[in-house]
C-alpha cells in the first residue's frame, strides 16, 4: 500500500483496537518505527489521533467509533471483567445496568444467578437478558440508534424511579489521576441518576479507557464501591482509595 493508504489503515486500526505503542504499529504494519512515527505525526496534526509516551490512542474530542466496532475490541479483557463483575452479584438482587460493551458482557454472565430484578437502558444488553430467568424492565424513550441505547433525559427519568441493591456502568475514559470522562453530557446524565439510586455501585473499566480524557466529566474513582479492570491501575491511584473502602479487581 501506498503512504497515504497505510495513514488510513492506521488510522482506522487506532479506532477501533484503542490505545496502542509505536513498536507494536509499526510491527503490524510491517514498517519501521521511524517511517510509523512520521505517518503519526501527520495524524496527529490533522487532528485524527493523539500521541503520548510512545503511544498513540484515538483523539479524545472524536465521538466515540460504532458500537459495532467497541463489540470487538478487547473482548477477552470484557469478558474477564464481566466474570468478575459477576462474582459481586448474589440472588435475587436488584440491578442497574448501564450502557456500553462492557456492561453487554455482563448479560452472559448472570445465567447461575436466580431471582434479579434488571433494570437498563442498554438495549444491547436487553436481548441477551431476555434468555435469563429474571424480571426485566427497560428505559422507554428516544432511542440512540447508533448505540442502541437510551440516554439523556429519558433515561435520567427512568433512573429516578427506581432503587435497587446494585448499579453497574462503565465510562468513556479515565485520565492518569483517576478522573472519569465520557463523550457527551446526555451519557453523564443518565448515569449520575443510576448512581444516585444504587446502593452499591461498580464501575467497569477496560484498558482500552486508561489515560483517555474526554470532553465531560463523569467523576472519578472514589465514586464508587467496586472498581473493575482487565488491566492492574497504577499504585498510585488504587492505594489511597483502598484504604477508604474501595475494592479493586482486575485480571492480575
């Protein structure tokens, strides 16, 4: 392929596998690091992706890429996370689940568990959940036909009626001390109405979101009861919310 066809191909690689380092792409794309550093910084410059440390990673201020796209990438880093996530919930509890890929793994997960009441806005998650034995009730509302999902004010309302034992959500990035991100407020909205109404909150987070600002602030860390990861967080960050009660997990 020609230079101006492999900017392309590595620009749609960035999207839709996250963050990635300098060796590992130009390993890929069968060039060296010195002609892959030169395609990023003309990425970088056009504003398509964003450098760091040796590593580049979608540009933060894009939409989020397809959910189609998000269902393939890290999905055995997702299903760990969603195992885990699992091991957190007992019998006949009452669920929150919220948007996203992550949260979708979580659905083939609960199939030991009896009795959950499951509410969500996910309609992703939806259709796996309709194969367990559980009650089922879903957001109502204009539907986000990209993601297949509701949000905004809808979704606030709908969260806003209920209380349940757990909530379960992810993000759209976290940065390097812990702070959360996600892409538009709607998003942010949605969630904050499910937090304030779980008992017991968790957070899933694939690495792919690690070191990924964003436009919206959607809290942080210390937010919530349990955070879960494929991927260890830094010392740093776990150590003093650690010693406040937060439990962390992750595949290490």
């Amino acid at each position: 392929m020609n230079v101006t066809e492999r900017r392309r191909a590595v620009l749609a690689h960035v999207r839709e596998e996250g963050r990635q380092t300098l060796a590992a792409l130009a390993h890929h794309f069968g060039v060296s690091v010195q002609t892959l550093r030169g395609d990023i910084r003309v990425l970088a410059e056009q504003g398509l992706i964003l450098r760091r440390h040796g590593e580049v990673m979608p540009f933060p201020d894009q939409e989020n890429v397809g959910y189609d796209q998000r269902q393939i990438v890290n999905q055995a880093g997702k299903r760990h996370i969603a195992r885990q996530a699992a091991s957190l919930i007992t019998h006949h509890q009452s669920l929150f689940l919220g948007t996203g890929t992550t949260v979708e793994q979580l659905a083939d997960s609960l199939h030991d568990k009896q009795g959950l009441q499951i509410m969500t806005n996910n309609l992703h998650a939806l259709i796996k959940l309709c194969a367990l034995e559980c009650e089922l009730i879903v957001a109502g509302g204009r539907v986000r036909r990209r993601d297949q999902d509701v949000i905004g004010g809808d979704a606030w309302r709908f969260f806003q009626r209920y209380r349940v034992d757990v909530g379960i959500v992810s993000v759209g990035g976290m940065d390097s001390h812990g702070q959360l991100y996600d892409y538009n407020d709607d998003e942010v909205m949605a969630r904050e109405a499910l937090l304030a109404h779980a008992a017991y909150r968790i957070l899933v987070l694939d690495k792919t979101k690690f070191d990924l600002p964003l436009r919206c602030a959607a809290g942080s860390l210390a937010d919530y009861h349990a955070v879960i990861t494929d991927s260890p967080l830094p010392d740093r960050l776990r150590s003093p919310l650690a010693a406040q009660g937060v439990r962390f997990m992750s595949g290490a």
